[in-house]
C-alpha cells in the first residue's frame, strides 16, 4: 500500500493546445483553452487568445465515441504517447505487450467484447495536459487518455475513447455505455457508493492568479476571506471550495465562488479582475501558467492542496462502476507499468513525473464524506 504523506498545503474541465502562437507558449494545462493551430477568426477570436494562449471550442460537440487512432510504425505490443500534442507531451512508444494472467482478472464480457471504452470529459473544451484534442481536430490526446490505452493494451483490450462532458462521462459509466474513466477523476468517499477505483497519480490542486497579486495560499483556507474564486461545477474542487465557503459564512465571512461555462471565460474573467483566482488541477494550471508567461496576461500559482484535504495525500484514480470486476486488473496493470518503467515514461513524457505513485491502490481512502 502506497503510504500517502499528510499534505497541509497541498479533475475538469479540459483544454487544447493551441499551435504555438508568437508568444512563448509551452503546452501543459487545463486551464488554457483549447484550440488547436487551426487559422482562427481573427475577430473576437484573436482577443480570446490574447487572453487565454487555448482558446477556441472543440468542433465536436455532443457525446461521440472514437475509436482509438492506429499510429504508424507502431508494433503490436506498443503504444504511441504523446502525439498531436502541439507540444504539450515529448512523443514517444512505450512497450505494452498483453500480460495473460492480468487479462484472466477481466470481466468474461470485456473479455469477449474485447475492447474498452475509455470515457474521457473532454467537452466542450478540453484540458491539457489531462484531455484535449489533438492538433488533428479529433483525435483525444493527453496524458489521461494516453494511460487509458496503455493499460487497454496491457490487458489486451482495444482502446476506444469516448468524449463527453465531465458530466456525462459519469452518466456513461453509469448506464454501461463506458467501461471507465481515465479523466483525472479523484477519489473519493462519496464517488465509492457508486464506483471502484484504482489509482494512478497524486491529485493536487491549485490556485492560479493574475501575476500582479502578491497573496499565497499555504492551506489555511481563511486567506480566501473576501476573495472571489471560479471553480469548474461538479468537480472534487468545487466540492472543497463550498466546504470552505460554508466555514467563512459560519465566521461572518464572504467567500463568493463563481461558475463560468468555459475555461476561455474563466480566464476571461480572471484577466478581467473579476475573480481573484481559478482553483484547478495542479497539472492544468502549471500548464497554463507557462504558457502564460512572459505574456501581458501572465498568471502564477498562489499555492497548492492535496485533493483529499490536509490530512491525506489525494489520488487520481481509473474509475468504472462499482461491482464491476475491473478495478483489479487496472491495478494490477499499472502495477506492471511501474514494476517495467514505463509509467515512470509515461508521466515523464507529460511533465508529471511529480504527481508519480508508488503503487496503484484498489479503492484506496478517499477524500472523507465529510469533505466530498
């Protein structure tokens, strides 16, 4: 068992890369909106990405189902990583041959569909450097996704990748339409009424604010006392910032929390002054952050906080339904990943080789009821 560190300090929305812009943009977080280098409408559009390097919506919309792209010149056993990043991940193929005994652990009716539909809240935008569309305009890519696959070849399963909505994603996985989710889920107390888990990396949080503001989050959430901070809606933060909102209003505080439809708006606003953060995945935000820097709507991180409070170190973990079998072959999977090196590779290939496990854990404490 993974031994998790207490965390005083310290999912998705989700975003895509945009072609390197004449900026300094690197490529790693949620929290820039998605748009690809597509030649943009150089309107409106061009403000929006003045002020958000990713901005743009996704052509797709709706719920659609994509089969996993086949990427020449790889060899069965492998699996390309990495790609239509537009410079988000290093490309690369990792070695993922089919492991018989995990196989034997699957569900006989994933044995005999013999795929599995990976769900992935990429909708309406994406989340770099978790899930976004690729700079093909269709093809999901993002270190969730890429570790969705991974573990699908390991267990000898085609992967097919499912985009929805963060909200939608739940409802697929609930109706059998989607075997898991590989989208930066976090683990919790509540999520295990209705689903099983198997972690997969550190969930950490953080909040991203304009470069001009000097305040430092450290964990005690009383520094957000007359602050205004966005948040994305059914989200693990989103639960946690309400929680601390409840606290100050008990104190004679005001914390508002604000919900917008889009990280593009978000940032809009934030670049605006009318929030004073946006409190996201920890990997988004560092993503955004660079791909801000140097620019006139420079962001910086106020500081982090375990997804599973103060007290324990939060997991993100592979999420199918509860009762479903499938819990115990994703571990044993990642387990194999990490035992041969390339989870280390993996995580490396997307810049999140901090956020690294020791071992994936079968539902694993969550953050408490309490909380979530």
């Amino acid at each position: 068992m993974t031994e998790r560190r207490a965390r005083p300090e310290g999912r998705a929305p989700v975003v895509r890369p945009p072609a390197p812009v004449p900026t300094t943009l690197t490529d790693k977080d949620p929290a820039a909106m998605p748009t690809p280098r597509s030649r943009h409408r150089r309107t409106a559009l061009l403000a929006a990405l003045a002020l958000v390097p990713l901005a743009a919506t996704l052509t797709a919309c709706g719920d659609d189902a994509e089969p996993a792209a086949a990427v020449a010149g790889t060899a069965k056993g492998e699996v390309a990583i990495g790609g239509l990043s537009n410079g988000a991940a290093k490309p690369t193929t990792l070695k993922a041959p089919v492991v018989d005994a995990l196989r034997a652990q699957l569900p006989e009716e994933i044995k005999d569909k013999g795929e599995l539909v990976i769900g992935v809240g990429v909708l309406p935008a994406g989340s770099p450097p978790l899930n976004f569309i690729g700079s093909d305009q269709k093809t999901v890519t993002g270190s969730e996704s890429d570790l969705g696959r991974l573990v699908a070849a390991t267990l000898g399963l085609k992967p097919v990748i499912r985009k929805s909505t963060w909200e939608n994603m739940f409802l697929g996985i609930d109706s059998g339409k989607v075997d898991a989710a590989f989208s930066n889920v976090t683990d919790t107390e509540e999520r295990k009424r209705k689903y099983e888990f198997a972690s997969y990396r550190q969930d950490n949080l953080a909040f991203e604010t304009d470069k001009s503001q000097s305040w430092t989050f450290t964990g005690d959430y009383k520094v957000l006392a007359g602050k205004t901070v966005a948040v994305s809606s059914g989200t693990n933060q989103e639960r946690i910032l309400l929680n601390w909102q409840r606290q100050l209003k008990k104190q004679g505080k005001k914390l508002d929390v604000k919900h917008y439809p889009d990280l593009n708006s978000t940032y809009l606003a934030l670049s605006g002054k009318k929030i004073d953060a946006y409190l996201g995945p920890n990997p988004a935000i560092a993503y955004h952050t660079r791909t801000t820097e140097g620019t006139p709507r420079a962001t910086r991180s106020a500081g982090t906080y375990s997804g599973a409070g103060s007290e324990l170190q939060g997991l993100i973990a592979a999420t199918s339904k509860k009762g479903s079998g499938l819990a115990k072959p994703f571990a044993g999977a990642i387990n194999h990943l990490i035992d041969n090196g390339e989870y280390a590779k993996w995580l490396a290939t997307w810049n999140l080789s901090d956020e690294a496990v020791e071992r994936s854990e079968i539902n694993p404490p969550g953050l408490p009821l309490s909380d979530s």
